[in-house]
RNA sequence: GGGCGCGUAGCUCAGUGGUAGAGCACUACGUUGACAUCGUAGGGGUCACUGGUUCGAACCCAGUCGCGCCCACCA
C-alpha cells in the first residue's frame, strides 16, 4: 500500500473499472424479488459545464444509489442531458460570430442547426466526463438526450395528445417578449429587477377646446376648496415610449375629478390621434394622477382594459424592440389610425424614450419628473428588460391538469422534503396561468402543425402524415419550437421509452425520488407533476428531495458575473473527488443554503487521509478477518466495545439516509471513525497485540480487520473511490465494494452493555489523566506513578486489568493500591495531583517536584467550589415541586443520578483537600 | 403588498424543550512503528433583542431589529 492516498491516479483508475466491469447498470446487484430503486437526473445542458450546484446535486443523488444498490435493491440512476433552447442556441451564435462566420439569419435554419448540432457533439460530452469524475453511477449505457430520436418523437407525441384533448391551443396573446433573443418567453423565466428609474408626469390636451376644474386645495374633511382650470389631463408613466402606442387613458368611474370627462378625448401629444377617455376600475384614484394611459399592446394591464373598454392595441415596436411606427396593427379595434410623422422609426426602444421626454418637454407638456426605484422585468438569459408583446404563440391550458397535481402532493402520495417547499408548491399551482409554450427558436422541437393555405391546422407526427390529414394541399410547417421545459416536463416517461410501453417503464416508473434545487420546482418539477399526470395517470416520482442552493462563503449565489464561482472540478483536482464529495454531504441540510468555504474541504481530505492511515495500520499488521470470526461472539470487552459502536453507527446512518439527512449521515460516519475507531480502538488495539495471547491477538486483528470493513462499506456512498481502493488493497473478495452488501447490524445482537460501560469508563480515566498532566505541564513523556486511594474491589480489578493501556496510552507507572478504608484523608505521600474517577473512586498521580502543593491545593478548593455550585443547581431543581411532578420522570431520575455522582466527587475531593493539608 | 427562511464560538455550520456542539482557525506541549493532511491538552459563546408560555426556553408563542430568498404589483 502506497503511503499516501493519491485521488488523481486512484479515482479514474477506479472508475473505469467500475464502467467497464458494468457495475452501473440498470438491476446490477440487485437481489431476487428486491424493489426497484429509480432516480432520474435532472438532466443538464447538454453544451454545459459542471458547475457547484451540479457537484451537490449528483453527490446526493449517488449516495442514495449507491447506498440503494448495496442494499439489494434493483437500481436505475438514469442520466441524460437537455438541449436547452435559448442557452444552446446563445452559444453557438455567438460563437459564429466571434468567428467571423455567417449568421444565424444569413446560414437559415437548416444549416444553423447543423452547426449546432456539430457543437453538441464537440462539447456534449464534457458534461458526462465532469459527472464521472465527481463518481456519479449512472447508467451511462442508457444515456438519453431529449432530442434523440426517439425522445424527439415522445415530445411531439405530447404536443398531438393534448393538442387533440383541446388543450394545447395557438392564440394572439400579449406574451413576455426578449427583444434580443426576439422570442417569446414564459412568466418563469422573467426576473424581476430593482432599478433606479423616473417617473414623467404628461399633459395630454383634451380634444374639442374641452376645459374642466381640477381640485387642487382641500379642507379637514378633504373636500376641495379651491380648483384650477385645465385643458389637459395629466397622466404619469415610467416608459414614455410607449406614448405612441396609447389608445386610451382611463379613470376609475367613481373618481369624482374625471367622471365628466368620460367618454371624451384627449390628443395623444406628437402623434397628433383622438384617443378615448374611458371608465375601468383598473385606475387607482390614491395611484398617480388617478389618470393612466392606457397602451394595449405593450403592457399586461393595459390589455385588460383595453379589453373591456375596447380600445384598439397598436404594436410601435419591432420584434428587436425599435420602434416601428406604422404597422398599423390593430388588433382590438377598428380605428382609423393616422400616419404617425414622427421619425423615430428603427430607434432602439430607449433611445426614442429620451427624444419622446424631450418633446414633450419642449411643447410644454412635461408636468413632472420624479426619480423612484422600480423594478423592471428582464428576460433571465438576456439580461435585458423584456417587452410586454403581441404575437401569435401555443399555449398548454395547464388550468385543466392541475388539478391531479395539486391532489397527489395533498394526499402525500408524493412527498416533498422538506415540507416546507409543499406551501411554494400549493401556491403557485393554485394560481397557475396558461403556458407559454412556442419559442421563436430553430433549436428545440420545432411544432408538428402543419398548415393549409387557408390557415387550417394539422397536427402531426410527420409530414407526410399531416399530408395525409390534409389530403394533398400544399403545407407549410409552423416555424415555432416548443419550450425546453415542455420537453423535460417527460423526462421520466421519455428516458423510459415512453410511449412504448417498454420493460423499464414497467420497472422503474414511478420513479422513487427526484433530487433538486428549489429553483426549478415550478419550471420542472410542477411540470412533471402535470404532464405525468396528464398523459400516463401516474406520479413520476413518490419522494422529493429539495436542497439548498450552494452559496460562495459570503453567503452570494456563484456567478460568473460576479466571479465567485468555484469550480468544482479544481477543488477535485485539488482535494480529490471524495473530499469534495464528503464536504457537500456534511453540509447538506435540508432548508437552508450552504456556504461553500475551502477550509471545510481541507477537513475531509484529512479525514480521508486519516482512513487511508487506519488501512495501513491494518495491513502493516496483517489483518484479516478470521475464518470462524463472528463479532457477536468477541470475549475481549474493548473488541467487543468497538463492535458495538460500528452496530449503533450503522443503525445511525440508516436512519439518517432513510430521513434524507445526509449531513448526519457524514457527521456519524466521521465522528465514528475518527472519534472512536481512530483515536481510541486503534490505540487499544497496539496493546492487544501484542499481548502473549495468541486468541486474543487473533481475536483483535478479526476484530480490526472486521470493523474497518464494515466502516468501510457505510463510507462508500459518500466516499466512494477511496474505500474502492482499500477494499480492493485490504480485502480479497470476489466482489467489489459497490457490489457489497450494505450490513445489517442489530445493536442488540452486536453490542455488549457491560463491555461498552466499562471501556467508555476507562476512556473517561484515560482523558482525565492526560487532562491532569497537561494542566501540571508534566512532560508527555515523562512516566508517572498512578495511586488508587478510594475504589471498591470490583472497580479496582477492572483498573488493573487495563494496567498496560493506562501505561501506553496515559504514561503511567503500573498502578499501586493505597486506598484506606478510612475515608477521611487520602493517604497522600508525596505531592500529588487528586483525580476524581467517574462513577466513584479516586486517584492520585504523585508528582513530586513537578507540582506546587499550594497551587493544587487550590485548585482542588476551586474544583470543590464548582461542584458545590452544580450541587446547589441540582438541589434547588430537585426541590422544585413543579419539576419533580411534571418533568418526565426518566429526566428526574437523571438527575438525582447526576446529584449522587456530585457529592461522591466532592467527598473525594475533601478527601483530597485533607489530605494535602496534611503534607503542607 | 403576500409568503418563506436565517441571525449559535474568530470563520463555516449542526443542534431544536432537560446543565451549549463539530470542523477550520487559535494557544501550549509533543517525531511512542498508521497518520505532522498527525497526536494530546486547552482557551473561546448572557445561542440577535424584548416580552410571554413552561417546573424548565438557544429550542415553543408574540413583537422588534438585521440579513437573504420567492411570489405579486408598480401610473
């Protein structure tokens, strides 16, 4: 065995193994009439890179496959990547453009494609090697791609379903409109920004030499008491621009200022155009100027209004957000729309804002400009403020499938963990809006309509099938792709060969868990809820998992705008896959996110460092496990104290991954090894081997080698390379340790209550001498003598029989017996240092020349001092009725344990006290 | 505006009714045959604040202050 563990020349050594010799496959270890176990990855970018959340994500979802595997159950880890539309698309034109190459527009849509797929294929494959190098175990050989053949059909097999159960429809809507990428985008995925920004206050003259009185003082009561004369409505707005596009202004039909001004109209200022006032209680009189323009095609609310009032909906924007004056479309009214002679077509939306501003200041009819923050929508990819826009667009009724989606997760036949998220979840498919599911994209599945020249629609798979629906006439395909998510909505079904009805949707579906981020529970996981529902009547998985998000040390979400991503593929290379991997489990909590720091990695790469250690202690002292070995049947307490303790571990760390508790699970596992195993058997263990008994000795090298495999195996789903390696260095198997069997430890069979009260008694003694001698700065190495003044006869046979670890593992002189049934005074004869032995007794470690009596003296004063104040704590407690009634009585009973225990320590201490007085 | 979460040791975080925990960092000592990526010992916290419930509160409840996130709206 090397002396260092070298996870950069072990891990991809190990993991081809584990590849080539199929240990990842769908039912590989699985035992007879074992359940499955099925995972579905949240499949990533197929272009992407592995980034933290990624690390996280995969670590978690492997643990409980490889923990599941062990156990017997027949597993599928089932892996794949999206093709992510508007992300892929971004890429690659943006690579044909730094390199000089023709364009989207100029290449057309099937050679564009063509470049995009050749960059799928040139970089699809890096997502997979970083997922392999973190030790993900899925099943490779079933990688699927959600533009794949047969996925691709599936997707489109959905559209034709609903689309054939009316509910997928194509309509003109107001959609959100990402100018840059000039495709429509859904309510997801707009984020709502904070920006400093103004507000501009327009004078908009009334038509026909109209004038009113608009109050502008009032009285207590509010009422008005003196009035102005205008010839103008006053309206405010924060995005001028859309000025042109006004065919309205509105009032709230009770605010007394304007109801006589109902039904009039204003001059829309620069355009010259007659434009309605009209009456919707969508205008706010305590809002504004409780006047507001009205901008139908270019503003959600405004739609509405423009709706019920009818008031026509003008487009001034091209679909790249210039403004484009007479298009003259007009799609809620039957206006006569003038010519606009402004020139200001083919300026940038902000640009025209700030030439409109200085108009309208110029005529006089700027009334105000106030600076406030508002937020504003921006498109999620572009980063640009998106534009409420009219256009044709397909649309999923998903009103129609809640429903079922909703019921499954109230009735618990799907969980989420935590519970927490299930309100997140209620909330937004209780109010969930029709989805936006066309994108004006090439890459994505484009939408088998096809249409006649007539507009008539056909839905189909092919099209020489629509063809024939159409018997003949001449088609043209809609050019629209479908959302990315509608195909991962699928996923579970797809990657399982859906809609054929295959051996592994039989198998696997439903899936059991699905682990994911919070972020996508409405863009993901609500959907496969729906369409799973919708199209096979079944949940797609019965448990799910939230996690947290990972954070930078300061608490900020990694990205690169901000440069604070940190890759995890540097910290594998720096730390190794296992370290990288541990960190994240012992970090991961459920409902809170978690801060990343380089310092917790360090920890775990000593603590894997620390295993690797304990494997070489095993071999340079050539452990095995015997062949008539049963730990249940272990005579020597401290071997059986240590098989006890991996029993209660396991027990422990099933419970913790049963719970999804994965930080526990880590934190279980380390305090165990290092805490136990490390730091006390092993130390124990020197000592025992070298005792002239060769049964014992035999029975401890079992015991060694026994323990650290079964440590071994409850490791490997968090640390799975490094406990490969070791297996395979320590352990001649037939198999290897991912195809183990995950043990089943009954504390009750394995552990020995004697055994491990009294090994924990000699531990407490151990630390309490060391405590002593580093207190007094006795040199480590010094050899002390150890003095037994008050023990019972039962107590002090244990103590001498661990004689030869107190002298390896405290230092000390073979013990001498000087109690004295007289209780009153410690026999002390020589300066000494006074302990007290938990459960009753004490010792004293003479160290003559080494300690001022006078200090310990006083030190032991300061000792009786706080035990007198614990003592008088506990007794007031006792003495409460209240407590002793109420309190359960186990805590009672506990407690007065604790208040003997107490007074036994301070009359050992008095004892003590006496007795240097009496040296003094 | 609605909702969720967080505030515990210098740092990163567990704990969640019964006398405060881990890792890292820090201090002292230490090369005993697994391990200096180590060992032993130690210092360090009125568990944000204020009230309440309780025999007992870091934990439950209410409020306050700070931080973060989600949803909605924004004339």
């Amino acid at each position: 065995m090397k002396s260092k563990f070298e996870p950069s020349e072990v891990e991809p050594r190990i993991y081809s193994m584990w590849e080539n010799s199929g240990a990842f496959s769908a039912g590989a270890n699985a035992r007879k009439d074992f359940p499955s176990f099925c995972i579905m990855i949240p499949p990533p970018n197929v272009t992407g890179a592995l980034h933290m959340g990624h690390a996280f994500n995969n670590t978690l979802q492997d643990i409980l496959i490889r923990w599941h595997r062990m156990k017997g159950f027949d597993v599928l880890w089932q892996p794949g990547q999206d093709h992510a539309g508007i992300a892929t698309q971004m890429v690659v034109e943006r690579q044909l453009e730094e390199a000089g190459l023709p364009s989207r527009d100029q290449l057309g849509r099937e050679r564009f494609l063509e470049k995009v797929w050749d960059w799928k294929e040139q970089s699809g494959g890096k997502i997979i090697h970083q997922l392999k190098r973190i030790g993900a175990s899925c099943d490779w050989s079933r990688n699927r791609f959600t533009m794949d053949k047969g996925f691709h059909d599936a997707v489109l097999k959905v559209f034709i379903e609903l689309y054939n159960q009316k509910l997928i429809y194509k309509g003109k809507r107001l959609v959100n409109w990402d100018p840059h990428f000039e495709t429509a985008i859904s309510d997801l995925e707009v984020e709502q920004v904070e920006v400093e920004g103004k507000m501009w206050y327009f004078r908009y003259p009334l038509a026909d030499g109209e004038s009113f009185n608009y109050p502008v003082e009032f009285d207590e009561s509010e009422n008005p008491v003196s009035f102005e004369t205008r010839n103008y409505l006053v309206v405010a707005t924060t995005r001028p621009e859309t000025m042109l596009g006004d065919t309205g202004v509105a009032v709230h039909p009770e605010d007394s200022r304007y109801t006589h001004l109902i039904g009039k109209d204003v001059i829309l200022p620069l355009v010259g155009r007659r434009i309605r006032i009209v009456a919707d209680s969508y205008a706010d009189p305590t809002k504004g100027t409780g006047a507001v323009k009205i901008t139908p095609a270019h503003d959600f609310n405004d739609w509405e209004v423009g709706k019920r009032t009818n008031l026509p909906a003008i487009n001034v924007m091209t679909s790249k957000g210039k403004m484009f004056l007479n298009a003259n479309d007009d799609f809620l009214g039957n206006l006569d729309i003038p010519e606009c002679t402004l020139e200001l077509d083919g300026l940038d939306r902000f640009e025209a804002r700030k030439i409109i501003v200085k108009l309208m200041a110029e005529n006089g009819l700027l009334d105000d400009v106030q600076t406030e923050k508002h937020t504003v929508p921006h498109g999620d990819r572009s980063k640009i403020p998106i534009e409420p826009y009219l256009t044709d667009q397909w649309f999923l009724d998903t009103k129609k499938i809640v429903g079922p989606a909703i019921e499954a997760v109230k009735t618990g036949r799907t969980r989420i963990h935590p519970k927490q998220y299930e309100k997140i979840y209620f909330s937004w498919l209780e109010n969930i809006e029709p989805w936006c599911i066309s994108r004006q994209l090439w890459w994505g599945h484009q939408i088998p309509i096809w249409y006649d020249e007539e507009g008539n629609q056909y839905c189909a798979i092919s099209e020489d099938e629509a063809k024939k629906m159409a018997k003949g006439k001449s088609l043209s395909r809609d050019q629209d792709v479908l959302d990315t998510w509608f195909s991962s909505g699928i996923w579970p079904i797809g990657t399982l060969g859906w809609p054929e009805a295959t051996p592994e949707l039989e198998r696997y579906f439903p899936t059991n868990v699905l682990v994911t981020g919070f972020d996508i529970i409405f863009f993901w996981v609500a959907r496969m809820m729906m369409m799973q529902l919708a199209l096979v009547n079944d949940i797609p998985f019965s448990d799910i998992y939230v996690h947290a998000l990972v954070r930078d040390k300061f608490g900020k979400k990694m990205s690169k705008s901000l440069g604070n991503v940190i890759d995890p593929i540097e910290l594998i290379e720096k730390y190794g896959a296992d370290s990288v991997r541990f960190t994240l489990t012992s970090m991961a909590v459920m409902g809170r996110d978690l801060k990343l720091s380089e310092g917790r990695v360090v920890g775990y790469r000593n603590f894997c460092t620390k295993i690797w250690n304990a494997g070489r202690f095993l071999q340079l002292n050539d452990c095995q496990i015997g062949p008539q070995f049963d730990p249940r049947n272990a005579t020597n307490e401290i071997n059986s104290w240590i098989i006890g303790e991996i029993a209660k571990t396991q027990e422990k760390v099933d419970n913790a991954l049963n719970n999804y508790r994965f930080n526990d699970a880590a934190n279980i596992l380390y305090a165990f090894v290092w805490g136990k195993l490390c730091d006390w058997y092993l130390e124990f263990s020197k000592t025992l081997l070298k005792s002239e008994d060769p049964e014992l000795v035999a029975e401890t090298k079992s015991t060694l080698a026994w323990v650290y495999k079964q440590s071994l195996v409850l490791l490997h789903p968090i640390i799975p390379f490094e406990t490969e390696e070791l297996w395979g260095e320590l352990y001649n198997e037939d198999t290897r340790i991912i195809h183990t069997d995950w043990p089943q430890l009954a504390v009750k069979e394995y552990e020995k209550a004697k055994a491990t009260s009294e090994v924990e008694w000699i531990i407490g003694i151990i630390r309490i001498i060391r405590s002593g001698k580093s207190l007094l700065r006795v040199p480590p190495s010094a050899i002390i003598p150890l003095n037994v003044h008050i023990m019972t006869d039962k107590r002090y046979e244990i103590l001498e029989k661990y004689q030869d670890f107190f002298e390896r593992m405290a230092r000390t002189k073979p013990l001498v017996d000087k109690r004295n049934p007289e209780f009153e005074s410690i026999n002390l004869d020589n300066e000494s240092f006074v302990i007290n032995v938990e459960g009753g007794g004490a010792i004293s470690l003479p160290l003559g020349g080494v300690i001022n009596l006078k200090l310990e003296k006083k030190r032991l004063i300061e000792t009786r001092e706080s035990l007198k104040k614990e003592i008088s704590m506990l007794k007031t407690r006792l003495s409460n009725e209240g407590f002793v009634a109420k309190a359960p009585p186990e805590v009672v009973e506990e407690t007065r344990e604790n208040l003997l225990k107490l007074e036994e320590k301070i009359l050992n201490t008095n004892a003590a006290v006496n007795g240097i007085q009496n040296l003094l």
